[in-house]
C-alpha cells in the first residue's frame, strides 16, 4: 500500500506541474489511511508534496497516530485490546 501512496503522490505532482486534473486529498488519505502512510511520508520528503499545506499535514499526522496508537496496542495488548474496543463500539 505504500508503494500505491507513494505512486499516488508522483503522480498527483506531475499533474500539479502539468496543470492536469489532480488527484483529491480524501483520495490520498484514504490510501494513507489503508496503510500507505509511510509511502505517503516518504513521497513528501522525496518529491517536496503537500509538506507544506498545514491542513493537509494535521490530517495525514493523525493518520499517523492512529496507525502507531493501533500498531502499538495490537504489539504489546494483543487482541485483547482490539477485541475490547470493538465489542464496546458495536454493543446493541
């Protein structure tokens, strides 16, 4: 999935550059959010994209914590926590 972000912000900035139709930034982050966030921060580094946009920036860092928040819990909690989580979001 990194490897379609990182695509996905190549190509985006071509179009930028091209005055092309762009690629959305809800469809960035939805590919940032499947699991193509580092793709997605490595391509801003690399090809200098949406680094700078502030708005853009706030979204795709709590992206990031998200996955780091879910990684972290899933490493040292297990499912447990997962488990937990989601029985309390869809009681009924």
């Amino acid at each position: 999935m990194s490897f379609i972000t990182f695509a996905q912000y190549a190509d985006d900035k071509s179009c930028a550059k091209q005055g092309r139709w762009r690629i959305s930034e809800k469809r960035l982050h939805l590919c940032e959010f499947m699991g193509g966030w580092l793709g997605g921060f490595i391509a801003q580094r690399r090809l200098r994209h949406k680094s700078s946009k502030v708005s853009y920036q706030v979204v795709f860092w709590v992206i990031v914590a998200i996955h780091i928040t879910f990684w972290l819990n899933w490493l040292f909690f297990g499912k447990q926590l997962v488990g937990l989580f989601l029985s309390s979001v869809f009681k009924g």
